[in-house]
C-alpha cells in the first residue's frame, strides 16, 4: 500500500476517486459538527471491479427467486447442481463426499466453521485482497468471515431488492449523501467512504454515543446539514436516533442484525415518515429477507440462495411446518454455505407470489410452563410483545418457573408485566428495563426441561 495521504483520507481505499469525490470525503470529516472518526475505510474496488458489480446487481435484481420455479417449495433450482459439484470439487471440508441425492449431503453449522474456517474457502480463489472480519454471535461460537470488496459491494443488490417492494429507489447523486449506518454503543467502528457505483454518493459510519462528538448535541445538526437519503442500524441505535430532535427524514430506514418488533417499527415509521425495513440478515449469509406486513413474514430477497426448512433430526419438514432455516448457496464465493443451519426458525410459504419467512424467530424454539400447568409456544409470547416499544429483549424461566424479562426499550415494565400474567399466571416475574444489549441475543431460554415440540 502507498502512502497516499490527504487529511486522514488514504487514497489507496478508493480507487480512481474523482475530485468531487474527494470533495466529499473532507466535508464529511471537516464538517463543524463531525464526529470524531476513528477507523478508516473505503470501497477498494477498481474499474473492473466496479463493472463485474454493477452487472452482477442488474442481474440480482432480475432473477427470478428459486422457490418460484414451481408451484413446490421443494423443487430445486438449476444452479444448485453445479454449486455442489464445486464445493465436492474444490471446498477441503467436502472432497471425497460422493452423495448424489442433496438431501443425503450433511447440514453444516456455525461450530463447524468455527473451527476451521479455512476448510469452507474454495481452493484457487484469489486471497490478496481478502477480507477476514470477526463476529461474535449469540451462539457461543466466535467466528472469522473471509469476504472480499467484491462481496461488500454486492450487498446492495438485496439492499435494493428490499426497497424495491416499498418503492423506494435510491437516486443519490454525486456530492450527495446516501447512506448513513447508525451505532449507539461505547465502541462502535466509525469512518466514512464512498460508493462508486452510485456516483461517489457518501456512505457514514457514526456512533451516537456522546464520547464520539466535540458536542453531545452534534449528531443532529450534522445530519441535518448532510441529510442521508438512507439511515440503517440496529433496533437499538434507530430508538436512539428517533430521540433526537432530527428535523430531516430519509426515504427509507433499514434494520438489520437484529429482529424488529412492529411496536418499534411502527413508532419509527410515525417518528421519520418513511416506510421502516425489518432486514432478516446475517454476517455468514448477507440480507436473506425482509419484513412485509402485507404478506405477514419475511419475504426472501437472494435468487441464488436455496432454503431449506429442517427439522431436529435435519429431515425436511412438511411445507408449512416451522423448523429451521438451512441454506445452501450465497453471493460469498469465498464462503459458500452448504446446508448450513441457521439457528433461526420459521415455516415457508408462498404468499402472493413470493416466498415467505412466516413466524421467523432466532434460536430454538422454546415452551415456558404457565402457572396452571399449560405448555405455551415461545412464538404467542413473540406476538403478544409485538404492540410494545421493545428495541430488545430476552426472557428466561427459571427451574422454580419465576421469569426473568430484560429489555431495551421505551415500554412500561408494568405493562409488560401485565401481559406475562395473562399468558403465564402468576409466577414472579422480575423486568430489567433499559438493558443494552451488545450482540444478537438468544431470547428464549428456561431452566424446566420438556420436550420441545417444533410444529
């Protein structure tokens, strides 16, 4: 790498950047109001890599998804054949896997490429400009995700492919910028680059946290000014950002990594005037789907991306039935998923001629014993806590059958606690408000062992 410096911007990060796009990296620096930036970053993608981009996302955006080949969920799509071969040809963990039949392959999960992730990287792929990002996630196995700025860019394929289904098309122009990515937390990756396949339109990384600002009241006349055409963030970080007295409203607002309760959804939606996207997504497989209340669930947003739904023992289960989400495919080339379960759940579903996520819920599902003996779903305590503010929240029975509620939120707690009553009698139950949760969570968990039933 050189050492192509101007104001803290390493030039090397942004290939061929024009001087309107240069322009734009210090203003968004240098601005009175700019926070204190302290990463750096950029899209490092040449010419050729921004043409292999923007053809690869004019195809995304067209492709039809695989479950729409026919009227059966289960009819597999064309690529898949030579996706396959691949992984048995050039992918270590799979060499000598002589399976014909597909659902005779073995499923695959987060502990196996914990613990060696390089056995799921194709061999022959390029690896100088490989990414490795660590995340660690909510089930106890750390993870190193190879990647590439190719991959990063792909990303917008889905993004778009979301915000096509509520009319939005993101146009922002060059000097403009297009996407700010919200974090309200102590530590949060902070910095600022470009898209080149949007016309050097900005993208930001802030934190909210105070400690980031030469001024605690910064944030909001620096968003204001710069007027991001998109916000995304966590549930967390959007219910901070709606708290600040922003006088400007994007076109669309997207939520990722963690699930959004429509309470929030929809106080978010009255507080920026702009439709609010709930984006089922994970750093092992990109956005998946996304929330449409018009056909109540998830609708599947990757037409290379084949979904299964497995039961426990990994048999598909009956179309319509809840099990777990596997995956096979991908845009990662460097990552490619093979039957790789989830941890999340859901039922699959054709509704008005998409595919659709129906139930989706992270983890295993879980039965709480209520206080008159009954066994109840996990998924009616998700339904009945969908009205309330909740940016966050986890619940655990205790062996005794006392709960234990913490949340991140702006509900009442004696609210919350009402309705607990309703669906679980009158065990104690004890509410924590105003938790800060750092990472995706497991929400359900209890201590009374009973057979899980996942119908």
């Amino acid at each position: 790498m050189s050492a192509a410096i101007e104001q803290g911007i390493h030039l090397d990060y942004f290939p061929d950047i024009s001087a309107t796009g240069l322009a734009l990296l210090k203003r968004l620096i240098c601005h009175p109001h700019a926070p204190y930036y302290r990463n750096q970053s950029g899209h490092r993608l040449s010419r050729a890599h921004q043409a292999a981009v923007s053809a690869y996302i004019q195809q995304a955006l067209m492709a039809p998804l695989p479950h729409l080949i026919s009227s059966n969920l289960k009819t597999q799509p064309a690529w898949l054949t030579d996706f396959l071969a691949m992984c048995r040809r050039d992918v270590p963990y799979f060499l000598g896997n002589d399976a014909l039949d597909f659902l005779q392959l073995p499923t695959t999960c987060r502990a196996d490429l914990s613990r060696d992730v390089t056995q799921f990287v194709p061999n022959g792929l390029p690896l100088d400009e490989l990414i490795a990002f660590s995340t660690s996630g909510s089930s106890g196995h750390p993870l190193i995700v190879p990647s590439h700025p190719l991959v990063a860019a792909r990303y917008q394929a889905f993004h778009r492919r979301a915000l096509a289904l509520f009319n939005v098309f993101p146009d922002a122009a060059s000097g403009q910028l297009g996407v700010a990515l919200i974090g309200a937390q102590q530590r949060c990756f902070s910095y600022v680059s470009l898209n080149p396949l949007q016309n050097e339109a900005g993208l930001i990384k802030i934190n909210l946290n105070p400690n980031e600002w030469r001024d605690p009241l910064d944030p909001v006349p620096y968003l204001d000014d710069l007027a991001p055409e998109l916000i995304t963030g966590d549930p967390i970080s959007l219910m901070a950002l709606a708290a600040l007295p922003l006088r400007h409203c994007p076109r669309a607002i997207l939520s990722t990594s963690m699930q959004m309760l429509a309470g929030v959804r929809q106080q978010l939606e009255a507080r920026f005037h702009c439709p609010v996207l709930d984006i089922y997504s994970m750093n092992e497989a990109g956005p998946i789907a996304v929330y449409d209340a018009a056909r109540g669930g998830h609708v599947l947003l990757q037409p290379w991306l084949w979904l299964e739904i497995l039961d426990a023992t990994g048999r598909e289960v009956v179309q319509g039935e809840r099990g777990e989400i596997t995956l096979t495919g991908g845009f990662n080339p460097w990552l490619p998923l093979h039957r790789y379960r989830t941890g999340d759940y859901a039922s699959l579903q054709i509704r008005d001629g998409l595919p659709v996520l129906i139930g989706l819920s992270g983890r295993p599902p879980v039965r709480f014993k209520s206080f008159d003996g009954r066994w109840v779903n996990n998924v009616d305590i998700s339904q009945a806590m969908q009205p309330f503010a909740l940016a966050q929240f986890t619940l655990h029975q205790a062996a005794n059958g006392a709960l234990e509620m913490r949340y991140a939120g702006t509900a009442a707690p004696d609210a919350i606690r009402q309705v607990l009553q309703q669906i679980l009698g009158e065990w104690a139950i004890q509410i924590s408000e105003g938790t800060i949760f750092k990472d995706k969570v497991i929400q359900y968990t209890s201590d009374i062992l009973e057979p899980v039933s996942i119908k």
